[in-house]
C-alpha cells in the first residue's frame, strides 16, 4: 500500500482543481486524498482545525499543497507532535505575501477573504520539527500580474523570493505559471523526486 498524501488547494479553488496531481500520485503508487476547504469564507483556524484531524487518522502522511494551501499546512502542522510525515508546497508565499500586504486595506483586499492576516504575515523560517520543500514558478502568466506589478522573479501571483525561508529542505524552481502549476508535467516530476528522496 503507498503513502499517504493529502492534497491541499490554495485560494480561490476547491479539491478537483488538483485532479491531475491526485491523478499521477495515484500512476506513481501513492495514495492521494482530497483535502477541501472553503478558502474565501473560512477562517484559516477552521481549515487547520480539520487539517490536523485528517493528518491524526493516519500519521505517516504526506502533505502537498499549492499556494495558500501550504502557509495553511506549515501553521497547521507546526507543534503537531501526530505529524511525521513531509510538506510539499507548491507556489507558496511562505514569506507572506507582498500583493495582499500591499492591497488588504483596499477593496481589492476582498480577494484573499478571511486568510488576509496569514497571507500577509507568512513565516520568518520553517518551525522547528517540520521538512518543508517548495517548488516555485518562475513563469509570470497568472492573473496577479493585472493588479501588481512584481519586480523581480515570479509566478505571475507570488514572487520567487516569497517562497523562501530559511530552513527549508528543499528549494526547485520551475518555468511555470502560478495556475499553471496545478497542470504541469513538470511540477509533477519535482513533486515525485521529493516525495521519493532519500535523506
């Protein structure tokens, strides 16, 4: 029977938006389960809070999530003595994030519903007991391009540096776009070579 990997959306989509990740987890022999939340109308305690009961019906679980979904597994798991498995995020500003600290007291601030404070503060560095990888895009297609302008490398939603923090083990980035992540053969190997690496 293969691992366990719980699948984790961002903001803005529900659980079939990882369809084809769940997919080619299941064709490489892993056992990949839905994680839904509502991400606009639900605090982010309230998505930890049953995070952590999912994680507890199986510790030797796995954890891959795209953007918002991986600040929310990070804080989730953070003290959650249960967990023993890996977090894998994709397109994460685990930083925080600079659209949202930019915009949150503006009407565009509506957009990142109630997870505005956790978008906005992220994480100084990986909590202490946590294996946290990232894939990050590199490619600027996505649809934060038509309200911010980024300077320097990004996804076209979250810039390169806002998916690094200190203790991470493992950083890959990828020409890929923020939605585009969700499809891409490409983030998929990363994802596997993560899953599968030997430490």
């Amino acid at each position: 029977m293969g691992r366990r990997v719980l699948l984790v959306h961002g903001l803005w989509m529900h659980a079939p938006a990882l369809y084809f990740w769940a997919r080619q987890l299941r064709a490489a022999g892993f056992r990949p389960h839905y994680f839904s939340y509502r991400s606009l109308l639900q605090s982010p305690e309230q998505a930890i809070a049953r995070l952590r009961k999912a994680v507890l019906a199986e510790a030797e679980t796995d954890i891959l999530a795209h953007s918002l979904g991986g600040l929310i597994a990070v804080e989730a798991m953070t003290g959650f003595g249960p967990f023993r498995g890996r977090i894998l995020c994709v397109g994460s500003p685990l930083a925080g994030s600079q659209v949202v600290r930019r915009y949150r007291h503006t009407p565009l601030g509506v957009l990142a519903g109630r997870s505005t404070a956790l978008l906005s503060r992220g994480f100084t560095r990986v909590p202490e007991g946590l294996d946290v990888s990232v894939i990050a895009g590199t490619d600027p297609k996505g649809l934060g391009r038509f309200v911010h302008r980024f300077d320097a490398e990004n996804d076209g939603s979250v810039a390169l540096s806002e998916t690094r923090i200190p203790g991470l083990q493992k950083h890959v980035s990828v020409p890929v776009s923020h939605s585009g992540q969700l499809f891409s053969k490409t983030v998929i190997t990363q994802v596997l070579a993560l899953l599968n690496r030997e430490d």
